[in-house]
C-alpha cells in the first residue's frame, strides 16, 4: 500500500481529547471525483488515489500505513442550546499532512461509519448531502473565501436510510484542523481547565503562533480567533452566503468555512432570507450571521476565562475587551469589500450610507444580489450598459436615483471607466452554487446516476469571475417554479 506521509499532531494530545475508531468498510466503492488541483497541493499522487487501492483508502474499506484514524471531541451550543457532548459522529479523521507551501492539513473521512459519539446515527452520509458540501466548499475556495476542502466524494455501493432509502457516499474533507469553538467548551463544560490549557497551546502552536510571543498568550489567542470570525463571515456576506447552522460546533477555530449542511446562495437580496428547514425561527438568517458570530465567540471567551486571569473579574474585563473589538473588525472587512464591489478606490465619509442606500433598494425591488454588482461592473465604464442592471429592479425607478449619486461618487477618482470596471469584475462573481443548479446536479447524480452535470457546474464555478459563454445560462437566477425555497441538514 502506497505510504502518505501522515503526521498526529492532535492524536498527540491526551486521549480525552479523541477516541480511537476505525471506518466502517462499505460494500462496493465507486469513485465520483476526485480533485486533482487539491492532490498535487497536497502532495499526494493522484494515480495510487485513482486506483482500486486507493478507492478503497477513500471509501474507508482500507486505512493506509501511518494513519491513525481517530473521533474528535467537541461539545456545543445548538441553536442557542448547549450539548455537553457531540463529537465526530460520522466523520473519521485519519490524520495530517503538510503540504506544497508547508501548512499542515488534516485528513478526514466523512460519513465513514459509527463512532462512539454517533448518538444512535448510523455515522454514514447519502450522495446529496456529499456532493453539495463538494460543490459549495470547492466554490467557496474559487470565490478566494477561506474553507475546508474536498478532495474527493466516493459511492458506497449501499444505501442509507433517511426520510426514503438513497444511495450513501464519503466524502473526503481536508481542513487547516477540525478545532470548533464547541471543542473548547467541551472541556469547559468539564471545569477541565487543564484540557482547555492543553487545546489553546495546540490552537496556539498550529494556528495562530505569534499568540505566543506577547505577555498573554491565551489573550492574544482569543483576539486572534475573535479576528478570523469577523473576516470569514463578512467575506461570506460580500458574497451572498448563508451558512445555515452557525452552532458553536461549527465554527472553526482556523477561520475556515466548516460543515456545510443546509447553507445557500442568496438569490434576490433580503437580510431576512433563511434556507434551512431546521432554523424557524430564523436564528441564522442571512443578515443575522454577524450577530451570531459575536454570541459564538462569547462562548469561546467564557471557555478561555480561566486562562486569561487567576482573578475572574479582571478575566471577565479582558474578554470583553477584546470581543468589543469584534463590530468594528466585522465592519471593516465588509465596507472594504463593498467598496471594492462598487469600484471605490478611495474612502469618504458618506460611503457607507451609499452602501446601505443600495442595499435597501434591491431589498425593496427583490434585485439578485450577484447579478446586480457583476452588471454594475459594465455601467462603470459606460452609461450604456445600464440596462442590464436596471432590469433586474422591479422599481428601476429608485435604482436609478442612486445609480446617479454613485456616478457622482466615482466622478471624484481619477481612475477610468476601463480600470474600475476591471477591477470590479475582478471581484464581482458571474457564477455562483445557485441552489437550484446544485439540485439539479444532486437530482441527475441520485436518481439517474449522472455525474456529468455534477461536472459541468464545477468547471463553471472553478472560474467564478470568468465570462464563461459556453455557460452563460448558469449565471442566470432560477425561474419561479425552479425556486428552492428549503436546504437541508446532511443528518
């Protein structure tokens, strides 16, 4: 069997921070893709991977030489609920490998069997939710928004039963590590205090090592991860993403992108827009995620309290601190990137309400919120090219009221209608996951046992900012009847 070249960083850690498991072997793996762009940037060779051998590896029917598949233990709040105890229930993590530029990566297997947190479940996943964490995730990295990957997503050759009997997959998930704000709190929970010092030296050393060079380490650690939140989830809202299920349990510790379940693109912009059909109330509404990062950091703050002081006042005080520090960082990233997408290259005072002014018109006239800044990109460099855009506004009238104070904005530059309009394409996306296009790819892949248009859809997002014309037809919004109003969990 062909060696990787796997290092345990985290097995390396007490064994209360993991339980040993092995992967469940499947009946007859088949695979459906494999990312060979990730495979060289890992280091790993494509043709062992590709072969019998190597499908197997991926499938979880053979555990390769040095790995050491273990479960992970985290704990978490639920929509605002705490579980003292979640952990790995179908995800498998085999190990960790350092790749092309030198970053550690961790290994995972996801719905690779039962372990011992799988709480009744049977630990394994169906096609549609594998090929939507596939597509979404490699989609997220395209649009240069940080993430977990996927290398690869295999059939089982069995089924899982769910609301019906579907066809079960794994999916091979590759991550800076699987750290979660809920893995501290499951020490915390423990009043381990020693475990959260153990698990902070480790973020600290894998993650975030100039932490430890200041007089308060865990402070610094705390600030560091307070920074990485509000960056990941403004970039998501520059680009119209709603994770879904923001419990503290899937939050990374790394500011990457974890755990995509019933996540989605929005199509016509509101704040309000909610996909899942697990969030009712609307907890982790597309406008609400800010919000919901701050609590989740809250959380990660009362789990670091002992480590910050001996005396829990003044632990209390410096917490607080640093996560009053979060609005104005979440703030930054956003309006920079907004100002990017409006083609501003300057700053002033009044930005902010031109921002809000124009989001609050494509709120009021149901505008699509990719389409709208990708077209405003054209009527940068000419007055003609305003229709595209004007046609997406149910009221072009307002639109075109502000269309004229941005004009006078953009009159103040010196830059040409040539250069702001290359630069805003440049981060204004054609492409994105429409969820009705992901659907359709899980609809051919489940009932049809199609991969081709699983194919085509990640050439078209591979090169998000591209005017790909042979695809022009997957920029378009859905159609009323092709709506897809409700995502769903993968359990």
């Amino acid at each position: 069997m062909t060696e990787i070249a796997f290092d345990h960083s985290y097995s390396r850690l007490p064994d209360k921070f993991f339980i040993r498991t092995m992967p469940t072997p499947v009946a007859s793996p088949r695979l459906i893709k494999l990312n060979l762009d990730l495979v060289y940037q890992l280091g790993l060779d494509d043709r062992w991977l590709n072969s019998a051998e190597g499908i197997h590896m991926l499938a979880g029917n053979n555990v390769p030489r040095g790995a050491n598949p273990i479960a992970t233990a985290y704990a978490g709040h639920q929509f605002g609920y705490f579980v003292p105890r979640l952990g790995d229930g179908r995800a498998i993590l085999l190990g960790e490998v350092i790749d092309r530029d030198g970053v550690r990566r961790d290994i995972q297997l996801k719905g690779a069997g039962p372990t011992p947190f799988s709480r009744g479940g049977d630990g394994r996943a169906a096609l549609g939710p594998v090929l939507r964490e596939y597509i979404l995730s490699e989609a997220m990295n395209a649009l240069r928004i940080p993430t977990t990957r996927a290398l690869a997503a295999v059939l089982t050759g069995e089924t899982v039963a769910r609301e019906t009997s579907l066809p079960g997959a794994v999916i091979t998930r590759v991550a800076s590590s699987h750290i979660r704000i809920g893995t501290f709190q499951f020490f915390a929970a423990r009043g381990d205090i020693e475990g959260v010092r153990a698990l902070a030296d480790h973020v600290i050393a894998r993650h975030y090592p100039e932490a430890a060079e200041g007089e308060m380490p865990y402070l610094s650690l705390l600030a560091a991860v307070i920074e990485a939140q509000a960056s990941l989830v403004a970039q998501w809202m520059l680009a119209g993403f709603i994770h879904g299920v923001m419990n503290t349990d899937n939050m990374s510790i790394a500011g990457e992108t974890i755990d995509y379940g019933p996540c989605a693109f929005l199509d016509n912009y509101d704040p309000a827009t909610v996909f899942s059909s697990i969030d009712h109330a609307g907890r982790y509404a597309y406008g609400n995620q800010g919000p919901v990062a701050l609590w989740n950091l809250v959380r990660l703050a009362e789990s670091l309290l002992p480590l910050l002081a001996d005396d829990q006042d003044r632990a209390v005080s410096l917490a607080q601190n640093a996560l009053a520090t979060f609005d104005a960082q979440f703030q930054t990233v956003f309006i920079t990137g907004m100002r990017r997408k409006l083609g501003l290259f300057t700053e002033e005072e009044n930005d902010l309400t031109l921002i809000k002014e124009l989001l609050d018109t494509m709120t009021k006239s149901q505008a699509d919120f990719t389409l709208t800044f990708r077209y405003l990109s054209h009527s940068a460099e000419t007055i003609n090219d305003d229709e595209k855009v004007l046609n997406l506004f149910t009221e072009p009238s307002a639109f075109r009221e502000w269309l004229a104070r941005w004009r006078s904005r953009i009159s103040r530059e010196p830059q040409t209608g040539f250069e702001r309009r290359t630069a805003m394409l440049h981060v204004n996306p054609l492409f994105i996951p429409r969820n009705h296009r992901v659907e359709a790819v899980i609809a051919a892949a489940v009932q049809n046992n199609n991969f081709r248009p699983l194919e085509e859809l990640l050439t078209v997002l591979g090169e998000p900012f591209e005017d790909q014309a042979e695809f022009a037809h997957y920029a378009k919004p859905p159609e009323i009847h092709e709506r897809v109003l409700e995502t769903f969990c993968g359990t």
